[in-house]
C-alpha cells in the first residue's frame, strides 16, 4: 500500500509528534516518523510519501523555498504545466491542479497554507484529523487512525452495512473514531494547524439543469479525455519487475506450462503494460486505444510494442455456458488486432468468489471486493506491470434510473418513452408489461414532485419500520429501477442489521434531512453516490488484490474523464444501451470501427452465478466465520439470523447476493485489523497502541 502523510501545526518548529506545545514539543516531535518514509520536505509543516512508489510517481517543482507542489501518481503534466499550476495554486485557484490528465493527488506548500487536493470520483480520498494542537493528514485512514490512537466508529459501519451509497449516512467519517475524510471534488486547506474544506468545482444552480452540450460535441469531448487518460500512462517510462523482490527467476521450461504461468506461479507481473479484455466495452475501449496509440504500447522485449490483453475463462459455473462462451469469443476476436497479444487465464472451483478467505492484506477500509479478491489476482498474476482495468466505466456514462425524475423536471417527458419501454421487455413477457411504462413514470414522478428533506426522512421512517419488501432480490430490471427512483434506500445488507444499529442510522439521516434543506436534482446527486461508492470499493479492490510490482490504472474514475462524461446529455444517457453506443462512437473516432457482434453487452449474469457458486461451495467456512462474529460483539448483527441467511443464500433462496458479499467481508476486515501487529509509525515518541485499543473490539454503544 502506497500513502502519503503531512502535518500542520500552529507553532512554528513543530514537526509532528506530541500533544506538548513549543520548543519542548519539536524536539519530541522529530522522534516520530511514519515506518518506511521518504522525506519530501521538513519543518514546520513536513511531507512525507510512503510505500513503495516509484521515481516517476512522485514529482515535486519548487518555486522557492517556501512555495510548492508534490504530485503523487500518474499526471500526465509537463514540470511547465506544474509550475503554471503551482502559481495559480498559490492565487487560490485550485482546479488548475485537478484538470490535468490521469490519477493523482496534489499538494501545494504557500508558506504555513498546504492544500491537499482529493478527486471527483474518490478514488483517490484525502483524510485528515486534529493532532497535537494542528492538524494530520494522509492518504489513508488507518495510519491516521494509528497515529491518534483511534478506536473504531461503530455507528459508521452500522451505515456502511445499511446504506452504502447514502452520503447523507455515511458523512466525512470513516470506521476510525476521530478521522474524517473530505468529500469527492474537495480539497483540505490547512492554515497554521486549522483546516478547511473547500469545493473546487464550479457551482451549479439548484433548480435548473446546467446547460448542455449538443451529443456530438460531448462523445468527442469524452474520446479526447480517454484519449489523453490512456496517453498519460503510455508516456511514462517502462517497468520491470525486480526479480530480486519474487521468488525467484524463471526456472526455465515447465511441462505444460509457458512462460506466463510460469510467472504468474512466481508472483509476478510481465513487464510493461497491459490491459483487462473481459469483451465487454469498457476494457475493450481501453485496450484498443491503449493498443492504437503512436509509441511503444506495450511490453518490453518479447513481443515487441504488442499489449498484453488478460481474458479470465472461469470454468466453476454452471448454467452459463453460452454466455461465458459469447464473452471469450468477442474477447478473441478482438485480440485478432495485431498490437494485442492475447493471454487467457483458466481457473476452476479454485477461483471462485468467497475461496481461500483465510489469506489476503488487511486494507484501509472494508469493501465488497475482500470476498473476491483472490479470484481477481489471478487474473492481474498474468498482467503487466502497468495494467489498465475498466472499473468505473458504468457509473460514469449510464444513466442512473433516478434521472428519469431529472428529465419530468426538466419538462423532456418525450425523452422517457424509449427508456421506459425497454425496461417493459428487459424482464420478458408478462400479465404485467403492459403497465410497466406507467408504473416507472408514476414512480418518476413522484420523485421529481418529493423535496429533498422529505425523501430523506423518508428513508429514515422505512429503516425505523424495516421495511426492505421493495429492495431488489433477484435483480430485475423493472424492480431495481423501481427501487432506484428514490432520493436514498437502504442497502442490501440493511435486512440483517439489529434494530439499534438501524436506529443510529436512522438518527444519522434525520439529522442530515434538517440540516440540508436543498439537495440539488435526485439524478444526478444519486449518480454522484453511484460513483463514489464504485470509486471506494476500487480502492478497496487495489489493495485487497496488489500484485507485487504492479500498478493498476483505472481512467474511467480519473477527472477530466468524469467531468466529460457529465457532459453527456441526459436525454443520450437514458437511452437503451448508451454505454456502448458512446463507448463505440469513442473507439470510431480513434479510427476502430470493427468490432465483434454482440460487442457491449453485459455480464450481470455470469458475475450472479460466479457469486451462487461460491456461496454454495463456501457456506461451510461462511457459517463458522458467523459462529461468534465480531460484528455481533459489536452489536450491529444477531449471528444466528446471518447463518441462517447464509444456508438460504447457498440453497438458491432470492436473497440479495450483494449484501451478504458486504456483511462477508466486514466481518473479514475487522478479523484481520484485530489480528494485526505493529504500528504506522514509529520512534520513541511514537504511539504505542495500534487502532482499535487492546485488539477488542468493543460492545457497540450506539448512540
């Protein structure tokens, strides 16, 4: 895991450290250094970068001795565009230094001023918490968390597990008692140990819609950012893999094995980079632009400028034949482009979600993505060094149902027809189809005609009443949308919450119902939410699946790829199979115009019976792991109703397969955050206790 971490005091001298104020206090202070750090610069406000970034990932242009910037990730800024940035930056214009291409974290030192800049998606959080009379900030909670000796924050699990992507129930906490984080499209601004958290986007009314781009003029704006996105991990320099840091060297020829599961068996990615190719369009996108770009593409040695393109064949599930077949085949038929070199990994019962749960790092924060992380790192095993992934692609460009209520508002009741209609055929013929068109437009709206305030506590009021009847169990298309057209829901996992742990949530979303009085459009705001739970769990994902020596870059979640796909028109993104539509017209304007049938179809099918599988072959180990968890130490579960759901699940009960994945993997994650040894930080001023107190987790008090 890679992190960067500051600080920032009221007094000057004062580096980071104890609780003690003036020159004894600095002097404590410059014993406590976080464990593995490379000094960026010092005193009195010091930065530091953690783990094992490489040289290229960590820039810094200094204009003197007291004005800044660090840049930690892929930028795909000139060292001029940085100092043009650091000078706007030092004016207080701070989007200069979120619109260039790619994933990356800035950090603007102007005298006692630091201004930590986060992303739009939150891929890339910024956390903070009040130290030593200043304050603290990283990349990550749990050195945070460590730092001030945090205990757990069990009223936010609580609304993690009951509403996830509910912003009004989560807040700026995190599962740390004390560590905040700053929203998605923020920046921390800290003056002489104060902090403030400040927009970087520009204001929008909250009545009208903004102004749109015509649909041409916004699918070129989104290939000119993907584009650019792809560019800027292409231009950075070429990576090999240390084989001193695997286990060893190639032993050479195996029977039945090359040289790619040869490395793969290692631990090692190949080197240079690669790309996803599950035939689906977003990792098709990436790796056919990735593969026409001018330069070298692809791997070094070998193959020559060929991409190394990862299809993952799983072999567990049955009933899906056709549809996993369908999937490789575009995938081959899309490697048939001469830069690609295709490989394909095979994997059994092995591989599937929720196998081999005893093993994997404990992350930053849990997520969903813990259950199938072994699964995923076989596929990037067989990757590259710079490998590209399709994450985010479905947040960022589909329409989200609750923005059928934006277009009633905007008066576009024509633009509903052809949604509407599709959904009346997406779940087949039925007695009911016919009223499926006026069932969505009344649900619509009705949300359109709902103020902000009241939606909220109506979530509130259902979690009081736990009423989950109209949650999705079985994922079709007519009941998920139906369920979606709400200002917020409860999740998936909420059914199997106690009553206490429902109570604090509900408190939360009172609270959060008075507090705000406008909420802007439901669409977009609920798209919003979509994103950055997608852009958390990716994080999750990063860490839960790191293959040693490998990056993974994701551009559909960077920024100037999420303020293009804003622009895109509601009535383009409403329409059935927009996506793809937008993805195809992207790849045409790069000069790919050939591409499978079937291309942009989705794999929702074969994911659900990967997941049953799994379920089924674990629910053994899932049952005892449930048999004295700490989540019910914690109050948030009664054990005996999770097993229970778990045998149903694994029987083929319509139970919802999502919130069992985030009940699985929170009880993971806090088994391997109590297992834990050691500290962040180190020195003999450094703190001696890790987070959460004594390795206990306490009885929840939620209140």
């Amino acid at each position: 895991m890679r992190w960067l971490v500051g600080w920032s005091s009221a007094a000057t001298g004062v580096a980071t450290g104890s609780s003690a104020t003036g020159p004894a206090a600095g002097a404590q202070a410059r014993a406590v250094l976080p464990v593995g750090a490379q000094l960026l610069w010092g005193d009195p406000d010091p930065l530091w970068a953690v783990g094992d970034w490489r040289p290229d990932e960590v820039r810094v242009v200094q204009a003197d001795p007291e004005t800044r910037l660090a840049v930690f990730g892929v930028c795909g800024a000139t060292d001029d565009q940085l100092r043009v940035g650091l000078f706007a930056a030092r004016g207080g214009a701070l989007r200069h230094l979120t619109a260039w291409p790619g994933s990356y974290t800035a950090v603007v030192q102007v005298g006692r001023r630091i201004t930590v800049t986060g992303d739009l998606a939150g891929a890339r959080p910024v956390f903070h918490t009040p130290w030593a009379g200043g304050t603290a900030y990283a990349t990550a909670a749990l050195p945070l968390a460590d730092l001030i000796e945090a205990s757990l924050d069990v009223g936010h699990l609580a609304a993690l597990l009951a509403c996830p992507d509910v912003p009004e129930a989560l807040g700026a906490g995190t599962p740390y008692e004390g560590v905040r984080r700053i929203p998605p499209g923020h920046a921390l601004v800290l003056r002489g140990g104060t902090r403030d958290v400040t927009s970087y986007e520009p204001t929008t009314s909250l009545a009208v819609a903004a102004p749109q781009l015509a649909p041409e003029q916004a699918v070129d704006g989104v290939r000119d950012a993907l584009v650019e996105a792809v560019r800027a991990r292409l231009a950075g320099p070429r990576h090999a893999p240390d084989p001193d840091g695997l286990d060893g060297l190639d032993p050479g020829p195996v029977p039945g094995m090359g040289p790619a599961e040869r490395r793969a068996a290692r631990g090692g990615p190949a080197p240079g980079v690669g790309a996803d190719l599950s035939g689906g369009s977003a990792s098709g996108t990436l790796a056919l632009l990735a593969a026409g770009l001018p330069g070298q593409p692809g791997r070094l040695g070998g193959h020559g400028e060929r991409l190394l393109a990862v299809t993952f064949n799983d072999r567990a599930t049955a009933g899906v034949q056709a549809h996993r077949d369908a999937e490789l085949e575009r995938a081959r038929s899309i490697a048939d482009n001469p830069r690609l070199h295709h490989v394909v990994v095979a994997a059994g019962e092995e591989a599937l979600p929720y196998a081999d749960l005893d093993s994997g790092p404990l992350t930053d924060e849990p997520g969903p993505s813990l259950t199938t992380a072994g699964r995923h790192r076989r596929r990037l095993l067989a990757g590259s060094a710079d490998h590209f992934v399709g994450y985010g692609a479905r947040q960022v460009l589909d329409a989200h149902p609750a923005r059928l209520a934006d277009l009633l508002m905007d008066r576009r009741r024509r633009h509903l027809l052809r949604p509407v209609t599709a959904l009346a055929k997406a779940d087949g013929p039925s007695a009911h189809s016919v009223l499926v068109p006026f069932t969505v437009y009344r649900a619509a709206r009705k949300l359109a005609r709902t103020p902000y305030p009241e939606g909220i506590a109506d979530a509130a009021r259902r979690l009081l009443e736990r009423q989950f009847t109209d949650e999705p169990a079985t994922g079709g298309a007519v009941d998920a949308s139906l369920a979606a057209l709400a200002w917020c829901r409860p999740g998936p996992a909420a059914r199997w919450l106690t009553g206490e742990a429902l109570a604090e949530v509900s408190v939360r979303l009172g609270e959060a119902a008075t507090r705000s009085p406008a909420g802007g459009r439901p669409g977009e705001r609920r798209a919003r939410a979509a994103l950055a739970r997608q852009a958390a769990d990716h994080r999750v994902f990063e860490q839960a699946a790191e293959v040693r020596n490998q990056r993974l870059h994701a551009p559909f979640l960077d920024n100037q790829v999420v303020l293009a796909c804003r622009a895109l028109p509601d009535t383009l993104r409403v329409q059935p199979g927009a996506r793809a539509a937008v993805l195809r017209s992207v790849l045409a304007g790069a000069g790919v115009r050939d591409l499978p049938p079937g291309w942009g179809a989705t794999s929702h099918l074969t994911h659900t019976a990967a997941v049953r599988a799994g379920l089924r072959g674990a629910v053994g180990d899932l049952v005892r792991l449930f048999d004295a968890p700490l989540l019910a130490d914690a109050g948030l579960i009664e054990a005996r109703v999770v097993r229970k759901a778990l045998r149903a699940a694994a029987e083929g009960a319509p139970l919802p397969l999502d919130g069992i994945a985030e009940l699985v993997s929170t009880e993971l994650w806090l088994r391997r955050l109590v297992a834990r040894r050691g500290t962040c930080w180190t020195g003999a001023e450094a703190p001696r206790q890790r987070a959460v107190a004594a390795g206990v987790v306490p009885r929840a008090r939620l209140s």
